[in-house]
C-alpha cells in the first residue's frame, strides 16, 4: 500500500514551467525589472518563512526548469502552481512569488 501511495505522489509532481505570458501594470526597462526583484528578493524573508527557503526559491526562480525541480525537491519545496507563484515548506509555511520575479511581461521596454 505504501508503494501505491508513493507511486502516485510522483505522478502528481507539477512539471516547473515559466508563468504564461503576462503584462505588467506600467511598461518597464529591463533594469527597472531586474531592480522590482532585488527589491522582492531582499525583502521576502522579512514577510515570514525560513531564509533557507527563499533562497532556495529564488534559485529555482533564476534557473531553467530541469535544475529548478531539482533545487525544489532538495529543498523540501512542494509547488501548487506549476509556475511557482505558489509554493510551501516541509513545515506548510506558504511562499507566494510575484510573476515579476519569474519572467519578464509582454510589455518589457527595450533599452537603446
């Protein structure tokens, strides 16, 4: 019965993807988007949740989606959403991470 049980845990793991295409409230430069995550990733752990975890998400954030599962799954991170804006801890600590910080919006602005 377990062996059931952990099979089918498996077959439920969600695949890592990108967050579908999105736009962001007011068109911004890459280096104005690249400042919003700094911002979000220096100030997250202060919103509650164990640093470690953070860390770990904001690896995942930054990787390709193969080496992101993999970082998620050494970490003890269950994703809800595919495009990781939702994810918990062993402990059921929720981290919720902003589409900014994922991927860039359709409406990015090309610097000259």
């Amino acid at each position: 019965m377990g062996c059931a049980g952990s099979s089918q845990t498996k077959e439920n793991v969600k695949k890592i993807r990108k967050p579908k295409p999105w736009k962001h409230p007011q068109p911004l430069t890459k280096s104005q988007l690249i400042q919003l995550r700094e911002e979000f990733w220096d100030t997250a752990p202060h919103y509650g949740g164990r640093k470690e975890i953070w860390d770990a998400l904001r690896e995942a954030a930054e990787a390709d989606p193969t080496l992101a599962q993999t970082t998620l799954n050494t970490a003890g991170i269950t994703v809800q959403n595919a495009d990781l804006t939702v994810c918990y801890d062993e402990r059921g600590t929720r981290y919720e991470l902003p589409k900014y910080v994922l991927s860039e919006p359709k409406n990015l602005i090309q610097e000259s």
